[in-house]
C-alpha cells in the first residue's frame, strides 16, 4: 500500500468511500459483503474510512462501525461529516456530533468535514445563528474531532473566500478532483489553491461517479493499447497519485472485484508515462461536453446585468452531465438578479470571449434546465425533517 505523510500520520492514499455499499434486492445493506471487503482493504494496508451522516439514509455510519469493530480503534482514520447542506432550519449542533459519535462506535472522529460547502451551503456553515463553525471548533478543542476540513463542491472563487475567511481553522479540504474535471471543472487550480495554502487534498470522485472507471469502446481500447492488463480506473488513480499535495484518494467501493483492482493499483507508486498521461487527456477532451470556458474572464466587465459568466457557465458544464439536485444546487445559492434567467441576450460577451462561446445561448439552455430539474432546497427540506426526527428519538432514548 502507498501511505501519505500527513501531520504525522501515516495514511492509506487509497480510502475506503462508505456511500456506495452494496444492498440486497430489499435495499438493506449486505453487511456480510461490507465486512469481506474491508477484511480485504484492512489486510492490504487501508486504514482510511470515510462516512458521512446522510450517506445511505444514515445506514452507512453504522455499517462501516460494526465492520471495523474487531480492528483496534488506533489502526485505522474514520472520517464523517456535519450535514450543513442538507438542513433548513438551526438544530443541535453538538448534540447530531455524539449521535453520529455514537453510530460510528466512537469517542472521536481523526477527520471530520463540513459536508458539501457550495454557494448555497456556505450561507448556513457561515450564519451566526445556525453556529455551525464555532460548534465545531468546539468539538475539536474538546479533542473529538483530531483534524477539521470540509468538502466542497463550489468554485474556486468560493474556495479562496471560504479559505481567507476561516484562515488557519481547517487541516484538509476534499474536492472532485480527476483528468477529466482537472480542465473541465477548474480542479487544477483548485488543487494549486490548496496546495499554494499548504492544506492537504482529500479526492473524491476519482473516477467521476463511474464514468472514468468504464469508459467506451473507443477509449478503452486506446488505454488497453498501452498496457491490456491494466482496468480503465487504475489510470484514473494513477494519475492522481502523480499530485504530491493528493494525500488521500476515496473509491467508493462496493464490489469485492473492485476493492482488489484498486488493492492492486495502490501497491506501490506507479506513476505515469507522458505517453500514458497525454492518452488520459486526449481521453478527457473527448469526453468533454458543454462549452469550453476558461474562466479568463474576459466577458465579465461588459456584461450589462453584470452576471458571473464563468461560473454559470461551470454550472451549465455541470447540467450537462446529469440534470439533478446535486448540479442545481450551485445556482441554488444565487440572487434571482444573478441567475442564467436575468441574461438580456445582447451578445456582448460572445464578442469578447476567445473561444467564441454563444453564451446567451447557454445560459438559455441552463435556465431551462434549472427551471425543469429538482431543486437542491427541496432535498435539503426533506433531509432535514429527517434530521431533526433522528434528533428528537435520540432525546428520547
Ligand atoms: S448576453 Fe447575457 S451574459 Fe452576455 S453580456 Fe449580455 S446580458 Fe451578459
Ligand atoms: S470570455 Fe469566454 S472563456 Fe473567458 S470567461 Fe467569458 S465565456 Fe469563458
């Protein structure tokens, strides 16, 4: 197994993702594959496992507790999340930490994040009468939480806020980071902002929800050109193991076979060759959809309604791949007066952009798109029901 110098800690670069647990034909867990899976990953080197409230309407907390508990509590990192993007309402802060505490067979968590920072989440991470933050700084100086980060889903000018705003307080930050996304979704300078800051990269979406894992015909045959023993995923890991600042990779696994791909693929460093790494960005131009902004920002100065171009633009980037909750959740976040619906369509910045984007065009399409597909609000309402039920049985027990 490659480990990564963290802090003093020796860390699996290969995490163990706990939101994709394989379930029976009646939607349970099948924790009997769950425990074979991490005897695997344990028995090879893992000692990273990341959790997260939500994660399986709360079931992936206690599944991932019950397979580690014949393992010592000092062999192995778990990581679990606050749920800021998914209430609506101000809740006890400290008193969801001991339940998820309690779920996970713990007195501490070694990582703990603020899940999904975004546009949207950060006007609850940040208010003052939700008490997010000093709640769990809190914690942490108590020593239940060993180092904070949080996850993030928002673009980079987000990031570089959220960072100067909250300077020194958090150890990691966990992005979307693969070759796909590394042009595509900015993560590349997502990834020097961190790393510019001296805080540690967490990746999640390696492979881009499975897209990078299988990928077709034609793609596949160029990687199996290179070498036809090697899975189309293992270059997605191989490539981000080339990221020094990359400490720890998470896979959602929920296949024994993949666990033993991934066990092989993390034995020992394997960086790649140039011939590997341009095949991976031929591959990732290929697979591009939407427009091809670069957020040069050239545009911006003369829009009329003075909207944020490329950041609409990353989200209709976004829309493209999966009109959902999830990719609605960044705009979500904006004034009315910001959304793609407020562009008046004088053309202004096609004129200025160097690619020659149609941007009204995009941002016509986006505002569909947004218009039609579920809203992350409606989700988080519903989530957060959820969580203040859990909060409410738990006073009661
Ligand atoms: S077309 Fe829309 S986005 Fe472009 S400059 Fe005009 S108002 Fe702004
Ligand atoms: S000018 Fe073109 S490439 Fe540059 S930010 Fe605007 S739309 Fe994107």
């Amino acid at each position: 197994m490659i480990y990564s110098d963290f802090k003093g800690l020796k860390l699996s670069r290969l995490g163990f993702g706990c939101m994709r647990f394989a379930s029976g034909s009646d939607g349970e867990i099948d924790q009997a594959k769950v425990n074979t899976m991490f005897d695997l990953a344990v028995e090879k080197g893992v000692n990273y496992f990341d959790t997260a409230y939500p994660y399986l309407g709360g079931k992936s907390e206690i599944a991932m507790a019950e397979a580690l508990k014949k393992y010592p509590r000092e062999s192995y990192y778990i990581a679990d999340k606050f749920p800021g993007h998914s209430i609506n309402q101000p809740i006890d802060n400290i008193k969801l930490f001991h339940l998820a505490l309690k779920k996970c067979n713990t007195d501490y968590f070694d990582f703990y994040l603020l899940h999904n920072v975004n546009e949207w989440s950060v006007q609850k991470y940040e208010s003052d009468e939700y008490h997010i933050i000093p709640d769990m700084l809190k914690m942490k100086e108590e020593g239940k939480i060993r180092h904070l980060g949080f996850s993030f889903h928002g673009g980079c000018e987000l990031l570089e806020k959220f960072l100067d705003d909250h300077e020194g307080m958090f150890d990691f930050v966990q992005i979307q980071l693969n070759y796909l996304d590394w042009s595509l979704q900015d993560a590349k300078r997502k990834y020097e902002i961190l790393t510019e800051r001296g805080i540690g990269v967490w990746v999640m979406e390696p492979c881009r929800g499975g897209k990078l894992a299988v990928l077709n015909e034609e793609n596949h045959a160029k990687l199996a050109a290179l070498n036809p023993n090697a899975s189309d995923a293992s270059y997605a890991f191989r490539f981000l193991c080339g990221l020094p600042n990359v400490k720890v990779i998470l896979s959602g696994m929920n296949e024994v076979s993949q666990v033993e791909d991934n066990l092989n693929t993390f034995e020992t460093e394997k960086p790649l060759s140039e011939e590997e790494r341009n095949t991976l960005f031929e591959i990732a131009e290929g697979m591009k959809k939407g427009v091809p902004c670069t957020a040069c920002r050239y545009c911006c100065e003369g829009c009329p309604v003075q909207l944020d171009i490329p950041y609409l633009l990353s989200c209709y980037n976004d829309f493209k791949y999966a009109v959902s909750a999830v990719s609605s959740m960044r705009l979500d976040g904006l004034s009315k007066d910001k959304l793609p619906s407020a562009c008046i369509g004088c053309g202004q910045c096609t004129h200025a952009c160097p690619q020659s984007i149609d941007v009204p065009k995009a941002l016509a399409e986006l505002s569909e798109m947004y218009a039609k597909g579920p809203k992350w609000q409606d989700t988080a309402k519903g989530r957060s029901a959820a969580i203040v039920d859990d909060l409410s049985r738990a006073g009661s027990e």
